[in-house]
C-alpha cells in the first residue's frame, strides 16, 4: 500500500510555499483524493449479492459508500457494524482490504468515500467538509432497519481518526478503534516538517484529535506503528492515549509504519484483537 501522507521531506517545501504566498494554508495538501469513474472491487471476500452500493448526501454533494452485510444478518440478530473512515490517500477501492479484514471478524462494514474522492462529488478542503460527510454516513447507518444503533464501532485510520472521532461525540457509539492518527494539525506540522512553526501559521482549521479523543465516551483501541515516520508514535499516539478516557488500550507495533498495522501484527492476530475488542471478549 502506498503511503497514506505526503512525504516527510517535502513538507519544509510546502512550508515555503505557504510562508511566502501568505494567506495560503497547508490544508488542501492533507486531502490526496484520487477521481473514479467506476469502483472495480474484489469478490474474492465479500461477494456482490452481500453489498449494497449507497449514495448519501452532504451537502450539496453525492457521497458512494459499501454496505457490507454478513450472509446471515437477515436472519438473526444485527450484527455490530463498524463505520470505517479512511486515509487522506486514494479512496475506497484503495481500501477495500481493509474492509475484507473487517467483515472477515464477523461484522457488517460501512465504507464511504469524502467528497472528491472516488465518484463523490466536489472538493475536501478542511475539516469542516469531514465532519458533514461523516455525519452523512453515520445517519445514514443508524436509519437502517436492520442495524442495531448501540453496536455502531467507529474505525478511524490516519486523517479518518478526525471525521471518526467527531462522529463518535455526536451519538454514542458501542467502541471506536484509531490506526496511525495525528493528535492535531500543529503536531502534524511541526513533525512534518522538523520547524518549531505554529501550526496555526499553517493550517487553517485546528484537527485537534487530542481534543476530541477526550470526549468520546465509549471504549477505545488505539494501533500505531512503532516505525511510523509520519505520524511518530511518541508525539502523536502516546499523547492520544494520555489524553483519553478509559477504557482504552494501546498496542504499539513493531517494525510498522503507518499502513503497516495488520501485516506488522499479521493478519489473523489483527483480526482477533479487534474482534475480541468489539464483541468485549
């Protein structure tokens, strides 16, 4: 997989770019999107019959997300579903292994993509357009009839832990689990770009994780990679934890970077943890 943010080594450029053009801002280079005409998904996991191609509103835009129910979620009881929030890099289809490895613990899956990417339409530009998205595709979750609202585990990697985190304030949530994500904007920056500059110099909206990770009210589990050189663990993840309510957990990986978390952990054992973690075992 490629890597989710820009590399370490251009950000001092862009850093230029922005000083010297000066009311410009840095958050436009968070959002990577990639334009589809048409999403080409494996069957390999989830065959075609048990996902539902969704297309949301937000806005004045048209988000396409995944639905992915189990074969027997008709006939027994809802099975908890986890709304997967994806990296700034690419869209779904770039995601679709992950969303495999989620519906092979057992759960339903909801997969969306931000405005931009994929074949929704528009431009993420800022923080805001990730909150209204998220809230797109968490009301369109919990108006499923066949959903059961208090098993909705939120799953956020890289920038997804921002519209995952907000998402998990507006309505109780059964868990909300983070891979690899930033505690604000400014940290983003300053690791980013190894400058002691403000990151309000540089990013208009704040992406302050570290500040709703300290709201949400429900259990968490935090992966980050040990070897993540754009998201260090010590300035990012190790803040996160400190920061937020328990129950929580951390588990540190060794030799990952920042999409390194299921092969640093292999695939099984990553599938176990969170399936022990959602199901409370």
């Amino acid at each position: 997989m490629a890597v989710t943010l820009l590399p370490r080594t251009l950000w001092p450029a862009l850093v230029a770019i922005a000083l010297l053009l000066g009311s410009c801002s840095l958050d436009g280079f968070l959002f990577n999107s990639q334009v589809l005409e048409a999403y080409d998904l494996s069957t390999d996991v989830i065959a075609v019959e048990y996902r539902e191609a969704v297309l949301l509103t937000s806005g004045s835009e048209t988000l396409h997300g995944y639905y992915c129910r189990q074969p027997d979620s008709l006939r027994v009881e809802p099975h908890p579903v986890i709304v997967y929030h994806h990296g700034n890099y690419d869209h779904l289809q770039y995601y679709w292994p992950r969303v495999e490895y989620l519906y092979q613990c057992g759960f339903d899956v909801f997969i969306y993509d931000y405005r931009g990417y994929g074949m929704s339409t528009g431009k993420s530009t800022d923080e805001e357009s990730l909150k209204a998205d998220a809230l797109a595709a968490l009301n369109y979750v919990r108006e499923r009839t066949d959903v059961d609202t208090t098993q909705i585990v939120h799953y956020g990697f890289s920038l997804g832990g921002v519209p995952a985190l907000w998402a998990a304030t507006r309505h109780k949530s059964a868990g909300v689990i983070t891979e690899s994500i930033f505690a604000s904007g400014e940290a983003l920056v300053q690791t980013g770009t190894v400058l002691n500059i403000p990151g309000g110099y540089l990013l208009r909206d704040g992406y302050r994780n570290i500040d709703r990770i300290a709201e949400v009210d429900t259990k968490l589990l935090m992966f980050h990679g040990k070897d993540d050189i754009f998201v260090p663990l010590a300035v990012h993840g190790e803040a996160l934890y400190r920061a937020a309510k328990n129950p929580k957990t951390i588990i540190r990986v060794e030799g990952a970077g920042h999409e390194g978390v299921p092969a640093g952990l292999g695939i099984s054992n990553y599938r176990d943890l969170i399936s022990a973690f959602v199901r409370g075992s």
